[in-house]
C-alpha cells in the first residue's frame, strides 16, 4: 500500500476583502463576488514566502506522520513563485526539517499544479522503493497584476504531504495524468506578473483538461462520481470547481469540504492540495476521495484516495485546515496590500 | 550579507539546534566551545522547543535599512522551559495586543533580504499561540 | 603599583562638527589637555573609539592620533569596548602609569559620526550588539533598551514621568556647559510628547549621535607633585564584562556588569558608594541611568527612577548623577564618552566646573561609570582630591 503518511497546511493570517481591491480600481465589486463566486483572499506578509510556507505545512505533515524526518528521502516543493529562479526552495525546506543531507531535491513547475506534480512523483518513488518517505509540497505566494482580474483571487498558501508505504493514511490506489500545450496563462521569464488569455481559461483549458484527466481516471479506475464521498478540483474562483463537478455528475456535498476559494483565493500550486488536506481534516476510514488539479499550460493529475482508519488517530496532531483559513484573521486595506505584495516602486 | 555568515549559522537558525554541557547541564544557544560554568568542553546537542513565553519587547520604529519597509515591527525576548532565552520578531499580532507573558510559538520565516539579487536569510518569528 | 594622578584635562565643544575631521577633532582636544597639563611630551597614548573603520574608514586610530597630535614615534594603541572604549582607554592608561611602564601617559577618546548616514550610523551602532543572534533579528540599540525598560516598568510600575525625569535633568545641567552638544533645558513634557523610537523610549529617552573628543593626561603623584598640579588621585579602577546577548543576561532589569565593575572599584579604593560625593554614568538612554544607579548601589532594585524623579540625582541632589548633562544633553561621541566623564569629575574635584554646575561643599570623591553596549562591559574608575 502506498500513500500520503502524513499531511499538513498552512495559511497566512492576513486578508484582504474583494471590496477593499475593487474600490481602487473601480470595479463593481458584487459582481466579482458574483462571477468569482469570491468573497477574499489570503494575503502573505513580507516575510512570508513560498519557502516560509513550505516549511511550516512540512512540520505539520510530519506531525501527523510521527516520523523522523531523517527517514525523508526526496523533497519537492511545486510552485510558482519560488523565492528564487535559480536554487530550489526545496533546499531550504529540507535543511529546515532536517532531512539533509541524504535526500534529492528538486522544484517543481506547471502554474498551479506544480505541487499535484510533486505529490504525482513522490508517490512513484516511494511505491518503487527507491525510498521509505518523500515529501511533496505545493506552495504559492502567487501575484495577480494590479487591476487584473487575477489580482481578486491570486492568494498564499500551502499544502504538504509525507508519501510512504507505512502507517498510511490516505493509500493512493490510482493516478492519472492528462497533459497537452495549450497557452491560456504563462509568465516569461523576468516578468513580473503572468498574462492570460481571459475566457480561454475556461472551456479550452481548464474545463477540457479537468474533464479529460477526471474521464481517464474514472476509466482506469472503474468508477464513477457516486462512489466518491469527496471530490477535490483545482478552485481558480469559487465558481469553476462547481461548474466542472456538475458536467462531471458530482454533488455540491462532495466539493464542499475542499472547497475552500470563496474565503482563501486561489493559493496556485496549494489549491486543490489545499482542499485535499481540509477534506482529509474531516474524513472517515474507507472514504473515497477523487482529486484533480489542473495547472495552466496545460495539465491536470488526477488521484484517487482510500482514506485508512489511521485517519483517526493523526487527524488532530496538527492543526487543521479550516482553522486556519477562518480563524484569527487579519484585514488589510489595499495600500497595505501593496506594500506586503512589493507593488510599489520606490526609488533606488 | 556574504552567504558564508549566513550559511554557517543555519542549524541554529532553521532548527534550532542548541547544546548542553554534559558535565554540568547548562545550556547554550548558540552552541559553544566551552562551558562557561564548569569549563568543560563537551556538549551534547539538542534542540529547542517551538513554544515560549514572552519576557518583553519594544516596537522598533526606526530601524537598520536592512528593516526600513518593516518598521514598525515588534521584538522581543521569549523564555523556553528549559530556561534559555532567545530573541525574535513577533509577528501577526497588533502591536497594542502583545503583553509579557504571553504564549508564543516559532513560525519560520524570511528574516532578511539583501536587496533584489542576494541572499535570503531565515529563521523564526514569534507568533501569539492561538492553536 | 605606583599612585597615579590626573594632571591635565582637555575638552572641546561636542556636535555636528561638520568642518572638523576625525584627526582633528581629536588634535585639539588632546593639544588642550597638555596645555592644562603644563607638559610638552607624553611617554604613551591611548585612544579609545568604537570604530573609525565603519565611520570614516579610518583605522590604525593609535597610530594616527600620535602622529597628529605631534608626538613623534611614541608608542600608543587603538582601544574598544564599544561605549566604553573612553573608559577602558584611561584604565589601560592607568595602568600603564601604575606599573612603572611609563610615567606621562595620555588617554583620549574620540567619534566622529556624522560623516556616514543616519543608516549608516545605526548599522555602526549595532556591532556593539550580538550580530548573529540580536541584530540579525532587526533590533537596534534604542530597541534593547526600549526591552529593559519595558520590562523594568512593568516589574516596578515605574511611570513614563518618572522615566522623563532623567533626561530632564540632563538637560538642566546640560545647559550650564559650554561643551554640551545641547545646553539647553527641556520641559518634562516634552520627553513624553516626542517622536517614539522603539516603545516606550521616545527621541528625547535617547542619546544623540554626536562628534567629538576628549583627552586626559596621567602621570605619578610625584611627577604631579613635582610640577605643582593639583592632585586628583585615581584611586580605584574596576572593569567587568557580561553576555553580549541581553536575552542572555541574568535580568533584563539590573546590569551585573556595572554592579561587578563598581564593586571592583569601590574593593580597590577602599571606599563604599555612599563615600562618592558625585558620579557620571553612562545615560546612552533614560532607563540606563535609572538601572545603573541601582546597579552601583545608590538606590535599590526599583527605587532608582523615583529617586530620579525626587531630585535625589540633581545638582544638588543627595547624590548628583551627571553634573555635565550627560550622555543626553553632553552628547555621546562614543568613543570619547568615558574620557568626557573623567574631565567632568576631575573639573569638579578641582571646583573647575563653569556656570554654576559646580557642586557645592568641595566634593572629594567622585566616580565615572562607562558602559559598553546593552552592558556587555563596564568600567568605572573612583577619583579623590589628594
């Protein structure tokens, strides 16, 4: 049996209201609440990075592993707003934890669904026996430029998973990959901000490329959308992870625990991770749960989880996901949206 | 800040890694050469919780350039159970909330940034201990 | 170890000394402590400064001063104990004196902060501090202060009025001193009403970065008798140092360094605190005259700022603390601070002091407490009329 061992989040404190965004810029602020099915987002404070986040859903994960973390073989840290362009977050992460110096690194990429790809990969190489655990995370501190739509949603966030063969919580009993070059939002390098092809998001990019990976793995595994308890989707808004569950036959019931958008923003490469480890924080022994990332460019990969009874005993051994995203929370005006998020020019 | 410095310091900085003398129990952090109390010049390593209580603190309103975006920002002195202290910024918390003797936790994060092409500097904050 | 006395003192107005250079600034107070002294050669030079290097670039401070103040090829050397670089300077001169070394030594000191920016000041500042594990963090010198102060008036709910009382005097009897950086009264108000630099301590809590020197000059009380000077004996030296780290420290609300350094002293000079008819300390902030006249044994744990605030430490106090306006009103050229304390003392010792600062019954005893940092070292040296 392979499979996620042990789990973790973390979620800055600080947010920022759709209002307080659309009141700059003039925008009418319900009807992106509307549209976006969006009410605010995470916001990350200086010295909060994709690293920062990183390590500390790492720790959370390996609470609820309740492993040495020397024992981790691999880390992979899927993002896409790295600190650096070149020198893997991963590094860092691994040194924090303490799983250096025995351990491969490397990070990952493909818009958000870098950290599905570490998670993908992680499992791969511990169900081979190449290792006994791998951690995988997907973190964002992404930016959506100033006055774009992007700039509603674009948020902070991170999800972490310890892949091994014992102790598992959540055994990984398919997986699945649907992958084609299809450009509906990239970044060249030494841009700042990303740009998008605004309605070809939708139909062409993420509805196709969900639904091509949800088919796929529904095929391979012999099932159908009833036999799951939960459905995890990459939540870009509120909206599109409700749009391709209906299309696909799924209830609102089964999105809702992961379905975290409306209050969090899209955290990028921790999005549908996100919603994997809050459906995880309040599932039972023997459910199922589908997810499908999608990342832009264009790929999605698919899971499907059988949820173990261990799930009882490491659930509450580290913090969960919904606590962190509803409680303690902090609002921040625009201007010092800015500030946090380095969108003004000072003067060297 | 020349990445040597900053690499040096790294178990202490990202794991907290401290020392205790094996002769007579006292404790460092840093770690040392030799123990102050007893002389003795062997230690055994251990690490430091992730939990304190806090001693005092101050606003920094003008600080080093390194921090110039951040001020203001809150630091402060926090006591472990095992009776070291260790110094950090605290974070996500209003500054008008942050009393002595309250409970922290560590939370990692970016110390410092050297400019738009040098080397990130981590470590930990304290954070008000709400779960 | 031979008697040593003080002979001569020199001095020059403390400042923004935009037109005066390190060198300089140095040269002419040293050229007037040997005028005061009556002498033209010196054997030896000491001179403390925290750092001509992140200043002005400038080390070799020893070498350079010696050449400058015209004393061909004696030998002299760079001292630095942060703030407490003046102090250690006429404790290495002391001794060099005392041990029969030599017999005309000088110890100077000497910062000129204002040829880098206020950044660059307070970067220059900090190396006083723990690089690593304080100021890697953010916190600055008014920010480890502003945290003894904290915690000391929580401990002893001490009010911010009595904490402004310091500063308050300092100016008062600043503003007799044609030397003071700002001789100038304040109200006591004002302390509160100013900007804040790091909670509690505000603008006025803080001293000022300032330019400046000061040089004394040593020799034997038979040299001194010889060339008919009057004789201001130093009787006791002591000097202590502490964990660099303040969250390393024993208590955030006393300083031991003071404590051990001022006993040493006392030890030395035979004398109790309650012998010394006035002191200079090292009032880099408000609440470090507060602990520091605790810490010296004048006041007990927690008394020492309604002492201040009662007039205990005025003029004419019971004990008057920094009859030269001190840190605060005096300025803190870093470097020249300890040596500016003792040309205070000796003036007073010799019933020198100008405007009306001058104590009243013909002090005897005086003492002079430098301190390093957030209190890492400390110096104190005792001094009689012989």
């Amino acid at each position: 049996m392979v499979g996620i061992v042990g789990y973790g989040a973390m979620i800055p404190r600080h947010r920022i209201k759709v209002e307080e965004i659309a009141k700059v810029w003039g925008a009418d602020a319900p009807s992106y609440k509307r549209g976006l099915m969006l009410e605010q987002k995470s916001v990350p404070t200086p010295d909060i990075d994709t690293i920062t986040l990183s390590v500390e859903a790492a720790k959370n994960a390996i609470r609820r592993a309740e492993i040495d973390p020397k024992d981790i073989g691999a880390v992979y840290v899927g993002s896409e707003s790295h600190p650096y362009a070149v020198k893997p977050s991963g590094t860092t992460v691994a040194e924090a934890i303490g799983c250096v110096p025995d351990c491969h690194c490397a990070d990952f990429e493909f818009a958000c669904k870098a950290g599905s790809e570490a998670m993908f990969v992680t499992l791969a190489l511990v169900k081979s026996g190449y290792m006994k655990y791998a951690l995988a995370v997907g973190a964002d501190t992404s930016q959506g430029a100033p006055g774009d739509a992007l700039e509603y949603s674009a948020s902070a966030g991170a999800a972490a998973f310890i892949m091994g063969t014992k102790n598992v919580i959540a055994e990984a009993v398919h997986t699945f990959s649907f992958m084609t070059d299809t450009p509906d939002f990239w970044r060249r390098e030494h841009e700042f901000y990303p740009q998008h092809g605004g309605r070809f998001t939708g139909e062409p990019a993420y509805f196709r490329t969900i639904s091509g990976a949800a088919v796929g793995i529904l095929k391979k595994a012999n099932m159908k959308p009833g036999d799951f308890k939960y459905v995890v989707f990459h939540q870009p808004n509120g909206k599109f992870p409700l749009r391709v569950g209906k299309m696909l036959g799924f209830k609102k019931e089964q999105i809702t625990p992961g379905w975290l958008t409306p209050r969090l923003g899209n955290t990028y490469s921790g999005s549908s991770p996100l919603g994997l480890t809050s459906t995880l924080d309040v599932s039972k022994p023997g459910d199922m749960i589908l997810m499908i990332s999608y990342g832009s460019g264009a790929g999605s990969d698919a899971f499907v989880w059988r949820v173990t009874d261990r799930i009882n005993d490491v659930r509450d051994k580290a913090v969960h996901t919904v606590k962190l995203l509803d409680e303690n929370q902090f609002y921040v005006d625009y201007g010092t949206y800015a500030k946090y998020r380095h969108k003004i020019l000072k003067n060297k | 800040m020349f990445p040597a410095r900053i690499w040096r310091e790294m178990p202490q900085r990202y794991r907290l890694e401290a020392a205790k003398c094996t002769k007579c129990g006292t404790r460092y952090y840093p770690p040392r050469l030799v123990c102050k109390e007893c002389g003795s010049r062997k230690f055994e390593n251990y690490t430091l919780p992730e939990e304190a209580i806090l001693q005092t603190f101050t606003v920094i309103r003008t600080p080093a350039s390194q921090f110039s975006d951040q001020a203001p920002y809150a630091i402060g002195i926090a006591k472990f159970d095992d009776g070291l202290q260790m110094m950090a910024q605290i974070a996500d918390c209003e500054v008008e909330k942050i009393k002595i003797g309250m409970k922290v936790r560590l939370e990692f994060r970016k110390i410092q940034v050297d400019g738009s092409h040098g080397v990130l500097s981590y470590s930990y904050k304290f954070v008000p201990k709400w779960y | 170890m031979r008697e040593v006395a003080v002979i001569g003192i020199g001095i020059m107005k403390w400042g923004e000394l935009w037109e005066k250079s390190f060198r300089n600034i140095f040269s002419e107070a040293a050229l007037n402590a040997i005028d005061d002294a009556g002498v033209d050669h010196i054997d030896s030079l000491y001179v403390g400064c925290m750092s001509g290097g992140l200043f002005v670039g400038q080390e070799h401070v020893g070498a350079i001063m010696a050449d400058y103040i015209g004393q061909k090829h004696i030998p002299a050397a760079h001292v630095e104990s942060a703030c407490a670089s003046g102090g250690l300077s006429f404790r290495q001169a002391y001794m060099e004196v005392a041990s029969g070394m030599s017999d005309i030594v000088m110890a100077g000191g000497v910062e000129k902060m204002t040829d880098v920016s206020g950044d660059g000041a307070t970067y220059a500042l900090a190396t006083a501090a723990d690089q690593d594990y304080e100021v890697f963090h953010g916190v600055t010198f008014p920010g480890l202060y502003a945290m003894m102060a904290r915690a000391y008036m929580k401990k002893y709910k001490t009010t911010r009025a009595q904490l402004s009382a310091v500063p308050y005097k300092a100016h008062l009897n600043g503003s007799k001193n044609p030397y003071a950086q700002y001789p100038f009264p304040i109200k006591l108000k004002d302390v509160e009403n100013g900007v804040m630099v790091a909670d509690p301590l505000h603008i006025l809590d803080c001293s000022p970065i300032t330019d400046g020197a000061a040089a004394v000059i040593l020799t034997t009380v038979d040299i001194a008798k010889k060339l008919k000077k009057p004789i201001i004996k130093i009787i006791g030296s002591g000097m202590a140092t502490d964990t660099i780290a303040l969250h390393q420290r024993e208590t955030l609300t006393s300083l031991k360094s003071t404590e051990l350094a001022g006993e040493r002293a006392l030890k030395m000079a035979g004398k109790k605190i309650d012998n010394v008819d006035l002191i200079e300390v090292h009032d880099c902030f408000s609440i470090a005259e507060i602990i520091v006249t605790e810490s010296l044994g004048l006041f007990k744990p927690g008394q020492g700022a309604k002492a201040a605030a009662d007039g205990l430490t005025a003029l004419d106090g019971k004990i008057p603390v920094n009859t030269s306006g001190g840190l605060k009103a005096k300025g803190h050229p870093v470097g020249a601070t300890g040596i500016g304390q003792v040309v205070e003392i000796v003036k007073q010792l010799r019933g020198e002091a100008e405007n009306g600062r001058q104590i009243k019954g013909n002090p005897k005893v005086g003492m002079a407490q430098n301190m390093g940092g957030s209190g890492a070292s400390a110096v104190v040296h005792i001094l009689e009329v012989a």
